[in-house]
C-alpha cells in the first residue's frame, strides 16, 4: 500500500522559506510534500496523475489568505493536513462547504520532519456535520488511524472535482477586511468570498496585491496567534533560561519573537530551533568574553553544535595542547563559581604534578615562573564555551516536543 514516504532535506528547507512567506503552518506544507511523493512512488499502473499546477495550494496568495493546502489528482481535489500531537487535525471554517472542500481531506502523521504516511482520510460530509454545532475560527477532528490505509483505493472512490460555477468576484474591500479581520465577517460571508475569489482566477491579482498590503499584519497574527503564540514565546523562555543564566528573561522573549518573524513563527522546525541555540550561545557569551577569545570561543561554540566533541573541538582551534592540557586540569579542579575566571599562577603551577609531563612553556608574558597565563586562559575559556554549547545542545530536543 503506497502511503508512506520520505521528505528530502532539500523540500525541508524550500518548505521552511515558503510558510515564512505564506505564515502557514509547516506541517501541513510538508504533509503536502509527503502525499504528492507517496503518488509519485505508487505503482504506475494505479494510473494516478498530479496536476499540481491546478492545485490552489500552487499560488502563494491562495494558501497565504485562505490557508489552502491542496493536491489535485486525476481531476479529484483533496485537502491535506497535518495530524497534531493530539492526535487531531484543523482547518479553517470557511474552507467548509466551498468548491475547495468537495472530498475531504488525507491526514498525514509526520516523522520528524523527514517523512511519514497518510494514515486516514476524512470525509467532507464529517467536516460539514462537525462544523454544524461549531463556534470558533477553526475545526478540530480526531483521526482514527486506518489499520490498513491504501492511498490509491481512496483516491480512486473520491468524486471528480466539480466544474467551477460563476460566482461574483470578492471586492478588494472585502478581500482588505478578510485579511485584516475576518472574526468580524459572519462564517457564510466568509464562505462567499473564498467561493468567489477561487472561482475567479483573473480575481487572483488583485488578492495577490491585498496579501503584499497586509503582510506584515498576516505576519504578526501568525506569530501572535492571540495569547498562543505569546505564551509560546514565554515557554521557550523558561526552557532556555536556566541553560542561560547571565541572559534576562525578558532578553531571551526578545530573541525567540525575533526569530519567530525570520522563521514563521514555527519553533518545532529544525532551523528555528539551530538559529536560536546558536544565537542564545553566542549572546551569552558575550557576555563572558570579549576581543580575540569570543571570536575563537564562538569558533568552538559552533563546532560541538554542530555534534563535535569539546576537547577535539578546543585542541582544533587553541592549536597549543600543552595550554589546553593545564586549561583542562584547572577547570577540572575547580566548582562552577569559576566558570570563565581567568586562571592564577597557583592554578596554573599546581596543575604540573598533576600532568603526565613536565610542560616547558613561556611567551613574552610570563609568570614569574616562567609559564604563560594567557594562552592558558584563553584555553581555559574555550574550554567552558565548549561546555555551554554542549549543554545547550539538550535543548534542542526540549524544543522538539514542544
């Protein structure tokens, strides 16, 4: 059974840049991705056939105003979503009812974002009973996962998309006020103008110019989302400040918001979450750091981000093993209250008969004895940049599951 595949890194990072455009979610734009390489993948004789420039999803106003997210295949429209961690699956009310929503929908569960399978398919007669008795935005549906889903015997029942009918086209007035507020449109309004604006594709420039008008407001009630998306901002917060403990709250709040605009509001997304380890890292460290050693600590900051281990990745850029050897001796012997301290020349001398050899090591700025302190600092430092980037890395799942 053809209902299963795997999403390219490629589509992954093409997927992430077009729901920063249309403020969509980026799970549905993947689940998309995953029904149309499913079809792909089916057995040519099913005789299945993508039409996708006749997909609404295809133009980037539709899907930015209407949050259309479609597949066409052998002239049968079908709408494609996400299934949540709650098991549940949402879309829009005024998609109910209209030429858009005349099969029903595939749900897709997704792996990780590197793929998953279509796991049910839910009617539009059920869409339409469960919107009967619905008051809010949004509709909500449990999925019950098929035991043995075929993707090709479903899509084969569905019926043939109908041929579009006239409908008057939406006035761009009312285009302006759906995009700014569509709560103070009655839900059958809403339902009109979507119709309308569908039916007519020589009405699509002019929504593609409503869209460009009122991006940044779309942008902002992404992110915002009413309370949701503030109190995700405050969440994330918490999970990152004990990680980050000389940065305040109210300045990581700040960089979560800004990242969400750059990333479309999507934490869960791998890049969102890599952005913001690394930019909270290195904020924090420079707040221990300065000149030359930041630059070589956000060097090794990067690296063990990126899945190196911290010793390689100090000894690679300190390029002076005897200074990382006393570094990592001293921080060794010391408790957190000496996290980025520059070492003393106690620390320093009272590492030797600790060390496997006797290290020979001055520069022009010796200690009395004759050894270095700041080649050794300088390690030293490396040394808990490294630590701080690890321990950083563990958020990165947190986020995951947020």
């Amino acid at each position: 059974m053809f209902n299963e595949a795997k999403i390219s890194k490629e589509v992954v990072r093409l997927s992430q840049f077009r729901t920063r455009q249309t403020g969509v979610p980026l799970k549905d734009e993947l689940a998309r991705h995953l029904v149309q390489e499913a079809i792909y993948s089916a057995d040519p004789e099913s005789g299945l056939l993508l039409d996708e420039d006749a997909a609404y999803s295809s133009n980037d106003s539709l899907v930015s105003a209407f949050g259309v997210n479609d597949v066409m295949v052998n002239g049968k429209r079908i709408d494609v979503r996400a299934v949540e961690e709650d098991g549940r699956i949402t879309i829009a009310r005024e998609l109910i009812g209209t030429g858009y929503m005349t099969a029903g929908t595939m749900a897709v569960s997704l792996d990780q974002n590197e793929g998953g399978k279509v796991i049910a398919f839910i009617p539009a007669a059920q869409w339409q009973a469960a919107d009967r008795e619905a008051t809010q935005p949004t509709l909500s549906l449990k999925v019950v996962a098929a035991s043995e889903f075929d993707l090709v015997k479903t899509i084969e029942a569905l019926p043939l998309a109908p041929a579009s009918t006239p409908h008057t086209a939406a006035a761009s007035t009312d285009l302006m006020k759906f995009m700014a507020d569509k709560t103070d449109m009655p839900i059958d309004a809403q339902r009109k103008l979507v119709n309308g604006t569908l039916a007519n594709n020589q009405s699509w420039s002019q929504l593609r110019e409503v869209v460009s008008m009122w991006s940044k407001g779309k942008v902002q009630a992404v992110l915002a989302d009413g309370a949701t998306w503030n109190s995700r901002v405050e969440k994330i917060a918490e999970m990152a400040a004990p990680k980050f403990k000389r940065l305040a709250k109210e300045d990581i709040e700040r960089i979560v918001a800004k990242l969400g605009e750059s990333y479309g509001g999507q934490p869960e997304s791998p890049a969102f979450r890599k952005a913001l380890i690394s930019t909270l890292t290195k904020e924090e460290l420079t707040k221990l750091v300065s000149g030359a050693t930041l630059k070589k600590a956000s060097d090794v900051a990067d690296a063990v981000l990126s899945g190196r281990a911290v010793s390689e990745a100090v000894k690679e850029i300190a390029r002076n093993p005897v200074a990382v050897q006393i570094a990592g001796h001293i921080k060794r012997n010391r408790d957190k209250m000496g996290e980025f301290v520059d070492a003393t020349t106690q620390e320093i001398l009272g590492a030797f008969p600790q060390m496997s050899m006797q290290a020979v090591y001055s520069t022009h700025k010796a200690t009395p004895a004759g050894h270095s302190l700041e080649p050794v600092n300088e390690a030293l430092k490396m040394l808990y940049a490294g630590e701080l980037a690890k321990n950083a890395r563990d958020l990165d799942d947190e986020l995951s599951n947020l």
